[in-house]
C-alpha cells in the first residue's frame, strides 16, 4: 500500500510524503504506482518552474520512499500546486480503495 503523508503547518499545505507499493500490478506494470509517481514527479517539477519556493526532495527507490517539503510557507501558487496534488491522489484514492493507498494528514 502507498501511504501519502500531506503535512500542514497553520492549515496550509507545506510539504507531502510517499511511502510504500501499491502491489495493485506486477513491478513495471502497476498503475495505481504510475498515477501515483507521476503525479509526484509533476508537483515537484512544477513547484520548481512555476515558483519561487525552495523545498528539500528526497528518497529511495530501495525502500519506496520520497518527499518533497517546502522551506517556507507556501505562495499563493505553490498552496494551488499541492491542492491538484491532493485531488489528483484523493481521486486515485477514491477509484482504487484504501487496500493500495490511503491518504494521511500531519501537523508540523
């Protein structure tokens, strides 16, 4: 199962962890796993083309584990660009089930 970690601090979205497999397919053809990534790998390029917050991103393939968290409060654009990345998730979330992803909220 994927676990989404979304981390708030003062009821906005500041950073998103991801952690796990999906098992839903075979490795190479999983696509809760696919939807997933790629929805990660467009907040993480687009916070970096589109504005001007700093984050840390970090991972491992080993243990299926990456986040992306911002320095600072978020700009009124990066808040927009974690939002997408939440419906798109709730949406995978929604569509597939809790059996291969669930979605989790943290204070920081």
């Amino acid at each position: 199962m994927i676990t989404v970690t979304v981390l708030n601090k003062n009821e906005k979205i500041v950073g998103v962890q991801l952690e796990g497999h999906a098992e839903f397919g075979k490795k190479g053809k999983d696509i809760v796993c696919s939807a997933v990534s790629i929805l990660y790998i467009n907040l993480v390029n687009s916070i970096e083309n589109f504005t001007d917050e700093e984050m840390e991103t970090n991972g491992s393939s080993k243990i299926n584990f990456q986040n992306v968290i911002l320095k600072n409060m978020p700009g009124r654009d990066a808040e927009l660009l974690f939002q997408s990345f939440l419906l798109g998730i709730t949406t995978i979330e929604q569509k597939y089930g809790k059996k291969y992803i669930v979605i989790l909220n943290q204070e920081v």
